[in-house]
C-alpha cells in the first residue's frame, strides 16, 4: 500500500485484508479489545490508502502494504488454514529445560520457552507442560516424560505437530485430540515428539487451543459480525 498515493480509493478486498491482520494482531494478544474494535470500524469506513495504512502501521504486516486478493475468503486467524509466522516463537533461549516432582507437583505454562530437550520427571506427584502459549528453543521439541505412581500431562495447541512414543506398565501413555476440527498444522510449525516411560501411572497428551486463545478468536469473530453489519447497513 505505501506504493500507491495516499489519496486513491481503496477496494473492498483491501479493507478485508486489513481487517484480517487485526484479527490476527488481537488473536495474539498484540492489540486489546478496545484498540480492535477501534480500528475494525475505522477500516470499514476507510475510502482511501492514506486512512488505511496508519491501521497496521505498527503490526507486522509483510512490506506494509496489503496481500494480493486470491480470491478466497479470508479465514479468521487462529483458525484452519489462517498463517501462522511461526518464525517469532521459534528460535529464542530456553528458560526451561526440564521438570521434577517428588511427592509434590510441577508446571510450565503460559508464556515461556521450551528447550530443544525437555526431561521431565514424577515420582509420587505430577507435571503440567503446556506449549500452547510457548516459544521453542529449536523447531523440533523432544520431551522425555518419565513417571512412578505419578501422572503427567502435556498440552499442545492443534496447529503443531505432535509425534508420541511411550511405554506404559500398569499404566497409561496416550494422547487425544480434543479440537478435531482445527485442521492439518502448516509445514513451517514445530515438531514436537513425546516419550518416556509411565509405570503405575499415566502421561496424557492432549492437542486443544487454550482458554485465552479460544476466548480471544471469540471475541475478534464477534466484533467482526457486529461492526461489518453496521457496515452494510
């Protein structure tokens, strides 16, 4: 867009593409709910590049200038099919390398960063390892989870790969998609691979979006019916 004079009109397929990378911005957490729905009806009421650009001005959009139209309808981000830039949440130090609990409990979640290599154990306790909201270290993750009369639990977003080989004695290692609807993960993602050993007890994997994640898409698609029918009538 920063090609074109401020002063020329803008379509309806630039505005939608605008509006998408708000969805994006605020389904990441890079603008609150109120900046959005701001800036969702200022689009929506833009006539030329000039009101536009200022919008996105400070969000990562590629060259600052709007996508070509495909031609196919925009999908809300978050969503199957949605880009993903994986290339911001892979590549950063670990803060984390590993868990351990005896007669007690363990958990990594939220915003953190998950080494290349992450051991885990449990031993008369538990652990919790969420990578929904995680940052890698690496774009391949092995997490080694071993446990004795003990339980354990990892959490992974659907939109990552997950590859889990475990053993179970008495016990269980299995893992369940409780999103079936969220699509194949794009080839850019991270691999993560889960192993280990579970005896006397259980390593569950579980493939789900988070609550803030799911209440962020939520909330963007709302705003977005509301303001785009104020805007057709």
């Amino acid at each position: 867009m920063t090609s074109e004079r401020p002063d020329m009109r803008a379509s309806d397929a630039e505005r939608e593409r605008i509006a998408e990378t708000l969805r994006e911005a605020v389904a990441e957490g890079r603008l609150q709910m109120d900046e959005f729905e701001q800036r969702l009806d200022a689009t929506y009421k833009a006539r030329t590049h000039g009101e536009l650009e200022p919008l996105v001005s400070d969000l990562p959009v590629p060259g600052g200038s709007v996508a070509p139209v495909t031609g196919r309808a925009p999908v809300p981000a978050g969503q199957p099919g949605a880009p993903v830039d994986w290339s911001r949440r892979i590549g950063k130090p670990a803060t984390s390398t590993g868990g351990f609990a005896f007669w007690s409990g363990f958990s990594r979640k939220g915003k953190w960063t998950v080494g290349r290599v992450f051991t885990a154990f449990a031993m008369w306790g538990g652990g919790e390892i969420d990578l929904r909201e995680a940052d890698f270290e690496d774009r391949e993750v092995h997490i080694r989870c071993w446990t004795v009369m003990g339980g354990m639990l990892v959490k992974v977003a659907p939109d990552v790969h997950v590859h889990v080989n475990g053993v179970g004695i008495m016990g269980g290692f299995d893992e369940q998609t409780k999103d079936a609807d969220a699509g194949d993960p794009a080839p850019d993602a991270p691999r993560v691979r889960v192993t280990g050993f579970a005896l006397m007890g259980g390593v569950g994997v579980e493939r789900k979006w988070s609550k803030a994640q799911r209440q962020r898409l939520k909330e963007a698609e709302r705003a977005r019916l509301r303001l785009e029918k104020g805007y057709e009538d």
